[in-house]
C-alpha cells in the first residue's frame, strides 16, 4: 500500500476536519490537504519531471507546508528524503548527492543556506521554496493527481543517521516499512480519534514527523506551533486551545517543560500522550514527570533503521507503582512490540540468559530494507536477517529490556564492563545535580578510568563532590565511582537533543596533550 492512502482515506472520512493548524489557526481541512497533496504529486511529475522512484529533499523548518511536501512525494511515488533543518550546508550537500535527489523543498532561512546547491550536485535540477508563492504556486496549480500504485518495498522515505561516526548513512524506508510503523502505533502506543491533534515541537524531519503518520491515519490535526520549535511558554499557551493533544519529546524537551514556571497553570486536561525517546530518561526524571504531568507518558525505543518501534514502555507500565521492580522497570525500555522480535546476543550473535548484556537485535516488517546505495554496511547491520542496533542492553525474565549504553561508550576499567548510564542514574538522584555524563579517559594502568561532566540546577554552582561521592557508594560499586567531576554550564547535545559524548572525550584528550 502506498502510505499516501492514509491522507486519501481521511480525506473521504474526515473531509472537513482540521488537518494542517498553524499556532491556532486551521491552513487546511483534509479535504483541502489531500487536494493540494494531489496537485503537488501533478506537479512533481509534469513541472518538474520527476518519475517513480526518484528522490526529492526536504530541507524545511516545521510548517504546515512540510506535510504537502511530504504526502506530495507520496502521491507520485516519489521517495521523500526529509533532512535535520539545522544541518550544516555541507551536510545538505552528501546527502542529496548521496541520494541523487532530482528536486528540493526548502523555506525560510534554508533557501540561502542551500542556494546554489544546483551548480554543485549534479543529480540536483530544482530547489523550491514553499514560502515563495509563485514557485510553490505553480507547482500546486494544476490538476490532482490521483494516487499513484506502488510496491510495498518501494523506498517512501531515506532516513538519514545523525553521523556521529563517519558519513551518516540512508537508511531506506519502503512503504511497507511505514504501514507497519503506523499499525503498530495503534497496536501499541496509543488510539487515536479526529478529535485529537499532534503538535509538531520536535523536527518533523524525525519522530515527529513519523508520528505525524498515525495521526494521519485518523484524521487528527496536525499543529505546528508559531515558532516552528519547542519553547515550553508556546507549548502551554497552546494547550489552551487543542484538546487531545499528544507530543513527541526527547527527554531534554520533557526535563525543559518541567522547569517552565508556568508548568503549573498548563491545561494538562488537554494533554493527551507524551511520547518519549531518542536518548535515556532518568528514572528520577520520569518519576518527577508523571508527578507533575499525571498519566501522560508512553516511552518508545528506535532508531532510523527501525523507526520508532523496537520496544515500549506503555502508558499502563508507567503507572504499576505496587510492582515489586517498578523502578528497574521504570529505568528499562519497557518490552518487544507486538510486530517485532527482539534479542540480546553475544559476540557471536547466540542468545544470551536473563540479565546478560550484549547487542540487541531485531527483526519485523518496521526494518530498513537496508543503507541507500551502501551494500557493506547492509550486509554488516543485517547479518543474518537481523537488524544489529549497536545498543547493548540486557533483557529480563519477563522481556523487559534495559539499555546499559552505545557499544561505543561503554568503559572498560581493569577489564570490567562499566556502564555510563548507571553511574549517571545515581548521580541525577541528587537534588543540586540538573544532567550528567559519563565517560571513560585513558589511564596507565586500568586502561580507562571514570569522568562525569556534571551540570548543577543553579548556574555557576558546583555540588560538593564528597556527596556525589557518598551517593555513588551508597548505590553502585566501589570501582564504578567517578574519579574526577567537571562541572560546565551546559552539555553538549546534537540537533535531536542527544548528548554528544565524542566532544566530552575530545575534550579530555585535548587536556592530556
């Protein structure tokens, strides 16, 4: 099935129900979004000369415009290559060269940042701004075309990775790949009615824009706030107005909102689902959410190569305070969805007891078909028809998965495996202390040795480190503690709000000469 069904099925059912909302105001009614949806596919195909199977970017901030964009695509079964909006010019430049994209939707800024773009990559033939009437009028001002047929395993979308090493990789999602996605959405996350709205806070070029598919489905409103980004005033002020409203966060975005002053006078009876991921929720982090918020949270574990749906911590598993591991289940990932098959293995791929950490691997329809134009490293993340996230985690008796770190940023002290994100878990269940990070820095003797970057709640402070100290004592082993602390303003975080623990490392390499 070709994903732009969804948006064609909502057009029939939900025909004048919001669709596109800007701030507060509704841009497009379903009916209105399909039509202009049809229009641009008429427009790829005749203005542009795109054909099946081709790639055009999307280089956009989030607009309403962002959805046509994308669903467009989708109608001429053109795969769409949606791009971090903060990217660096040069960054735009791989991946539509890497992608042979033909064709490019930019706005504001983007299209001086891209300008030129053209002359250099020579797959490229057109840019378009979809803030510039005319050109973005032109290509909507003939007939609709009817929704193209395709190839469940066609590409509908290339998902880049945030490249943290190396060049990032295309990882290629078939419409298959997205149908799944958003059924399991409704199998495993939430319900969802037209009634209810997403707003868009997070890139769409992302989570969000994942979920904005489900939403879709249901001929649910899409929101984007005035901004085009998370500010936790805006959030609030809008929450006045949309009901049913549900959110994708990385837990920074969730710890932000906490803090807002106005938290407190927020309509959360509009608040509907807060789904998180992306990176490690503290467990004092949830707790001091669900006080706060109520029974608002689902969190999701992902990756682009299997976006959105690995495991999940559901809304119900939030609130099971009587259990007796609540907390280690709170901590964890929550269990395989109900689509998706999910193991823990050694160095040799064998599966590994309850409570043993090694890789996790996956397989299900929600997987890549593999990296765009890159058969080795397809060939190396999907051995053995599995997909090979990188993540270690461990899985419990009862399925729960628990994620210890990236493979990459484990610690290895006087041969022991030592976990950051344990030792980061003790150091937040201090009241001073607002984020930490946990990193190895090479010693003589026991190969690497533990550094925790710390950021206190007031500016400036600095926690006593004999109370860092005692708590780490108190809660894990001896050899796990920190041996030196670095209190700094803030920590480094790429543009989805993850921590960026190679500048850490780099930074103590620096120092050691």
């Amino acid at each position: 099935m070709n994903t732009g069904a969804f948006l064609a099925k909502s057009a029939v059912r939900h025909a004048g129900r919001p669709a596109l909302v800007r701030g507060v105001e509704t841009v497009a009614t379903y009916a209105e979004f399909a039509d202009s949806c049809a229009r641009l596919g008429r427009g790829l195909v005749e203005g542009l000369g795109l054909r099946p199977g081709d790639r055009c970017g999307i280089a956009m901030t989030n607009a309403p415009e962002f959805m046509i964009a994308l669903f467009g695509c989708w109608y001429a079964n053109v795969c769409a290559i949606p791009m971090n909006a903060k990217l660096h010019r040069r960054e735009f430049e791989y991946i539509l060269d890497n992608s042979g994209a033909r064709a490019c939707f930019v706005n504001g800024a983007l299209a001086e940042t891209l300008a030129g773009l053209e002359g250099e990559v020579d797959s490229l033939e057109h840019l378009v701004r979809t803030d510039d009437e005319s050109a973005w009028g032109n290509l909507l001002a003939g007939d609709a075309l009817p929704l193209r047929d395709c190839d469940p395993d066609d590409p509908a979308w290339l998902f880049y990775t945030s490249g943290t090493t190396g060049r990032p990789k295309g990882a290629t999602l078939t419409h298959r790949n997205l149908v799944s996605q958003t059924m399991n959405y409704f199998c495993d996350v939430d319900a969802i009615s037209e009634r209810d709205c997403i707003i868009h806070s997070a890139p769409m070029s992302h989570a969000s824009g994942c979920y904005a598919l489900p939403h879709v489905a249901r001929g649910a409103a899409q929101v984007v706030p005035e901004s085009g980004g998370f500010h936790p005033e805006e959030i609030i002020d809008l929450l006045d107005t949309h009901a049913g409203a549900s959110f994708f966060f990385a837990p920074t975005m969730i710890v932000r909102l906490l803090e807002s002053r106005r938290i407190g006078s927020a309509n959360l009876d509009h608040l509907k689902t807060i789904i998180y991921g992306g990176g490690p929720m503290y467990v004092e982090d949830t707790r001091r959410a669900l006080d706060v918020l109520g029974p608002k949270l689902v969190q999701i574990y992902g990756q682009g190569e299997a976006p959105m749906t690995i495991t999940g911590l559901t809304r119900e598993l939030h609130l099971d305070t009587g259990h007796p591991r609540y907390l280690e289940r709170l901590g964890s990932v929550g269990t395989a969805r109900t689509d998706v098959e999910v193991r823990i293995v050694g160095p040799d791929d064998e599966s590994l007891p309850p409570d043993e950490t090694g890789e996790v691997i996956l397989r299900g329809d929600v997987v890549m078909k593999g990296y765009w134009n890159n058969p080795e490293a397809t060939r190396e993340t999907l051995r053995g028809g599995w997909l090979h996230t990188g993540d270690l985690g461990a899985m419990d008796e009862d399925g729960f998965i628990t994620l210890k770190d990236r493979s990459k940023d484990m610690i290895i002290s006087g041969g022991t495996n030592i976990y950051p994100r344990e030792i980061e878990e003790v150091l937040l269940r201090h009241p001073e202390v607002l984020e930490a990070s946990v990193v190895g820095r090479p010693h003589p003797e026991w190969g690497e040795e533990v550094v925790a970057f710390v950021v206190a709640t007031a500016p400036g402070a600095r926690v006593p480190e004999r109370e860092l100290d005692a708590l780490c004592l108190e809660h894990i082993a001896r050899f796990k503690r920190p041996r030196d602390y670095r209190f700094i303003e803030t920590l480094p975080k790429n543009n989805y709000g993850k921590v960026l623990k190679t500048e850490l490392r780099a930074r103590l390499a620096a120092e050691a000469g």
